[in-house]
C-alpha cells in the first residue's frame, strides 16, 4: 500500500505537468508509455520480440509523429504489420501468434495517440483530465461497493472478484462525480457529461477485464513492474486505452 500510494504521489503531479505543456512533450511520453506497454504485451504473451515488437514499436513511432488522419495511418500500418508477420511466419502453424501479434497497433498504440490527439483540441486539458478520472472513479466506486454489498459475480472466470455490484455502484459513482464536477466547469451540457461518464465507465471496466482476461490466460498477476505497488504500465492504462477511442470520436463530433 505504501508503495502505491508512493508512486501516486510522485506520479500524478509528473502527470499533470506533462498534459498541462501538451505538444512533444506530451506526445513524446505518450509514445514511451506505448513502447513499454507494448515490451510488456509481448513479454506477457510470450510473442518473438524481434518479429513482433520492434516492428510494432517502429511503426508506432510513426504513428505519432505523422500529420496523416489517424484511420488511414491505423489501416494502412496495420495491413503492413500483418504482411510482414504472415512472411515472417510463413512455415509457422501458430496462427494464434499471428493473431495477438495484431493487437497492439489498435489497442495500444492508437490509443495513446489520440490521448495525445484529445489534448489538441480545443479544451483539450480539461477533456484529458476527464477521460483520465473516470478509471480511477470507477475502480474506487467499484471496489466500497462490491467490498460491501457484492454477491453476485460479475465475471468469475476472468477476475473472480469483481462483483455486478461493484460494477453498478463503479458506474454510479462515475456519472455522479463527472454530472457533479461539471456544474462548475460548466464545460459539457448535463446529458453530455451523463453520456459521457455512463459509456466511459463502461468502457474502462471491459478495458480492465480485457487485460485481466490475458493475464489469465497466461497465468501472471502483474503486466510487468515498473510501477511499484501498481504494476506495469498495461495494469496501470488498461481501462483508459478502452476510453480514448470514444473520447476522441465524443469530444471532437458531439460536443
């Protein structure tokens, strides 16, 4: 516990600072957390670096620091990474490791990358901070919730504790607090910060099954360590690279 109170402390104001001065520094720390969530990705998974992660990292560099419009860049590097790995992997029978060694072009990088794209946007700041909060209230109402009144399992298979309960009261406690802390930033109407919190919860809690299911199946507890008390940063990020999709597409049409 002390531990990850510890890196909160010195982590959340690095965060912060980091967001508030947007442009290369945001961008270039973005890209760093795909590298590692991608490090860990493989790792987890047990997949060939050299076939699979430092195409993947090369092509998300890319990625960043391209000016193209995101969908195109996101097809276009994903039909290459998919010929390269079907050359490379010609003689394999594991279609499985072809198949996961897909994912982290869409469910990583991407991600990171319109976190960085959100931020451009006018109120960008704000938007930024909101899509960060929502994991964190979501896991706070989740975990007083299920602790108290969880019976029923939400998932036993993927991650035995979670209860629908908790899952209620996390998605509960995340449209009372955006609703509530909109009245003063007085930034969204009232049904869009309803909308928003209602589907962003959603989202970060399939995000942290997501990345629980994986760990399950390959049977460790943790992505990696690189944040003490937290894990690694896939443990840390899961729930938000399900969120910033949607953040992206809600902030930039319907808003």
């Amino acid at each position: 516990m002390f531990k990850r109170i510890g890196t909160a402390i010195l982590g959340i104001p690095l965060i912060l600072i980091i967001i508030w001065l947007g442009g290369l520094p945001l961008s270039a720390s973005l890209l760093l957390l795909g590298m590692i969530a991608t490090s860990e990705y493989t790792k987890m998974l047990n997949l060939p670096k050299f076939k699979v992660g430092i195409p993947i990292a090369f092509f998300g560099f890319c990625l960043f620091f391209s000016s193209i419009p995101f969908h195109i860049i996101f097809f276009v590097y994903f039909f290459i990474i998919a010929v390269y790995l079907l050359i490379v992997n010609f003689h394999s029978e594991e279609i499985n490791t072809l198949a996961y060694s897909l994912i982290p072009i869409p469910y990583i990088f991407l991600p990171f990358w319109l976190l960085g794209a959100i931020r451009q946007q006018e109120n960008g700041f704000i938007f930024l901070l909101i899509i960060l909060v929502i994991p964190w209230i979501t896991d706070t109402g989740a975990y007083f919730v299920g602790l108290s009144v969880g019976k029923n399992k939400l998932l036993p298979s993927v991650s035995p504790k979670k209860t629908i309960e908790g899952a209620l009261g996390g998605l509960f406690l995340c449209i009372l607090f955006l609703v509530s802390a909109n009245y003063y930033l007085d930034i969204l109407a009232f049904h869009e910060a309803f909308l928003f919190a209602f589907v962003g919860s959603i989202l970060a809690q399939i995000g942290d099954l997501f990345e629980s299911a994986l760990k399950r199946k390959c049977n460790i507890k943790d992505s990696g360590d690189i944040l003490p008390g937290h894990g690694g940063i896939l443990d840390r990020f899961d729930s938000l690279l399900f969120i910033a999709p949607f953040g992206y597409i809600f902030f930039k049409y319907f808003i």
